[in-house]
C-alpha cells in the first residue's frame, strides 16, 4: 500500500511539472521513449502472468527477464543470459525454499 501512494506521489508530481510547462520540449520526447517502454513492460508483464501458469515459474521468469532486458536496450547477451538464470534461481530459492511458498510448475515436473 506503501509503494501504491508514493507512486501515486510521483506521478502526481510529473503530471503537475508538465502542466505547469517546466518541462522541455526536447525532454518530452525522451519521456514518450520511456512511455511507448513503459506500455512495452506492461504488455510483457500482462503476457508472463498469462503464461506462467502453464509453463510454469522456472520457464517463464527467464523468459521475463530477458524481454525486460531487451526491451530497456541491453546489448550484451552474456549480461542478459546470467540475469536472468541467477535472478530466477535467487527468486526461487527464496520464496520456494525458505518463504515456503508455492510456486507454479509445469505439468511435465
């Protein structure tokens, strides 16, 4: 709830510098690249919590991981393979083996 109001804050603040005409031209477009990553990011997000289920957390999470990362311009396929495989095991092994909590599988496990 915390993180939902300072967000709220946030965007508040952004709407109101625009408004009131403090922001550039030229950093308006900066922030409609930001914006058209944004929607991507979300179109991404809605996309893992409709596959998540039948391909499970250790499938999809890569996956997830690595189209945020291409998705922000990350370049380097090495930087994007070890993210991905060490967050997905760090996620993992915190909230399946210590948090005990259930994550999806896949049918196949």
């Amino acid at each position: 709830m915390c993180l939902f109001l300072l967000s709220s804050l946030l965007l508040a603040q952004g709407i109101r510098k625009q408004v009131t005409g403090r922001v550039e031209k030229r950093k308006m477009q900066v922030d409609r690249a930001y914006l058209f990553r944004f929607i991507l990011f979300a179109a991404v997000a809605f996309l893992y919590t409709r596959i998540i289920r039948y391909t499970g957390y250790i499938v999809a999470t890569p996956l997830f991981i690595v189209g945020i990362m291409l998705i922000f311009a990350e370049k380097k396929w090495y930087r994007i393979v070890l993210v991905s495989t060490i967050t997905t095991a760090i996620l993992y092994s915190v909230f399946r083996m210590i948090f005990r909590v259930p994550l999806p599988r896949l049918s196949l496990w």
